[in-house]
C-alpha cells in the first residue's frame, strides 16, 4: 500500500498554518495513546467490533482543552510538540494515526471541527439504525459500495440497500456475514465501479486510501478518524453520535 503523501502534505501544510507561533512553544504538548477497548467505546451491546476483537487500537490525541481519536491497526505511544508532529515521516500506519488525531485535536480547538470523540454503549448502535434514514434522503435507493468493516452498519443496510463490502482484514475477506461474502482489497475496483455512492470507514485517512475513493460518485465518509479532513476539506461524513 503506498500512502498519497501528496494528501498528507496538504495536511501538514494546513496544520503548520493554524499552530502559527505555536509551533515552537514546546510546552505545548501533543499526546497520543492507545486507548483500550472500555475507554474507547464503552461497553456496546455488541462484541463484534473490530476494536474489541484486537483487531484495531483507538489512538487519543489532546491538544490545550481538545480531544481527538483515530483508528489504527498499530498500536503504540507518542508525546511532542505540533513541530515534532509535522516531522513525522508517516511511513506507518502507527505514525499516520498519531498525525491524524493530532490534525483532528488541534481542527477542534480552533473551532474548525466538531465531533472528534467516538461514541459509546449503546450509541454504535443507535448510529447504525439511522444511517439508513440518512443514506435514503439524500440518495435515494442507490447501491452501496462499503468500505471497511463496521459490523453494525453493515448489518443495517443490508436490509434495507444492495451492499457489497471490501475491507482489509484477512479474517473477514471471504467470510459470510449478514447474507453477504466479504470482498478483498483486490476487488476494489470493481466495487466501486458496481456502487452508485461510496460509504467509506475515515479509516482511510489513516491507511492512506482515502483519496482513491474520491471521484465522480459521492462518498460519505464514516466515524471519528476523518473528522478532520471532512471539514477541511467538505466531504460528507457521517458520524451523529460522536462528542
């Protein structure tokens, strides 16, 4: 997988023009940790999450007063400064998940983004029975080219639109779930080209996808980790339950 840093350095380029002075004030503190699976989500009325399975960590940046999450598939620790941040290389999803929460934190201290904490409990849920409502009033009954695995989700649509799912995890690729065969990263294409609109994990920011899933069909991008993007940049994002 070879990571757009093109996208990226749009990225830093708007997060070195916000920071402003601050990028040399070194008390100024950037952390990141990854959460476990109680402090991130709570304890959902489901267990097939993949963050409750191991399969994915939530990194939690804080900047002054302003919590942002990421998902990733690397687990790990980081403190430094917002000039430490921009210096990452981004070679690895751990280092692009510290990027990304941090970018979302310092979009919600100045006001730029909203909705940078993930939901709890029940709420997956909750967010799940309302993304049909959502998907129908703005599109209609269209087929759903899904990206990732957000079982919940999943489950809701396939009642309801034609779905075809394409998600990275070697355990879900050619598993049944929900009536419907779980699609490999090598069927993208076909996919998206099969889909009248793109329902795609913010995840993407983080693998270094997501500008792949940006063209002429609308996309609505879903959860915590694009938080920041969507708004810098006006993609649609669903994500109501979020804090």
């Amino acid at each position: 997988m070879n990571p757009d840093m093109d996208y990226y350095d749009a990225l830093k380029a708007e997060l070195a023009t916000m920071a402003g002075t601050m990028l040399g004030e070194t008390i100024k503190v950037v952390s990141a940790r990854p959460l476990s699976p109680e402090e991130a989500i709570g304890k959902p009325d489901r267990t097939d999450f993949p963050i409750l399975k191991g399969k994915e960590v939530m990194v939690e940046a804080v900047f002054r007063d302003s919590r942002a999450h990421a998902f990733t598939d690397m687990p790990g620790n980081f403190e430094g400064s917002l000039q430490d941040i921009l210096e990452l290389e981004l070679k690895d999803n751990l280092e692009r998940a510290v990027f990304i929460a941090s970018f979302n934190a310092v979009m919600r201290h100045f006001g730029r983004a909203a909705n940078t904490i993930h939901c709890r409990d029940k709420e997956p849920r909750t967010c799940a029975e309302q993304l049909p409502d959502f998907i129908r009033e703005r599109f209609g009954a269209p087929k759903i080219a899904f990206i990732g695995y957000q079982p919940a989700m999943i489950e809701t649509l396939a009642k309801t639109f034609p779905l075809r799912v394409v998600d990275l995890d070697k355990d879900n690729i050619g598993a049944k779930r929900f009536g419907l065969v779980i699609e490999g990263p090598e069927e993208t294409e076909e996919v998206l080209a099969w889909g009248d609109i793109v329902v795609a994990t913010g995840s993407t920011c983080v693998n270094g996808t997501l500008p792949s899933f940006l063209g002429e069909k609308p996309v609505v991008f879903y959860g915590i980790t694009g938080a920041g993007a969507a708004a810098l940049h006006g993609y649609l994002r669903y994500c109501p339950c979020s804090k």
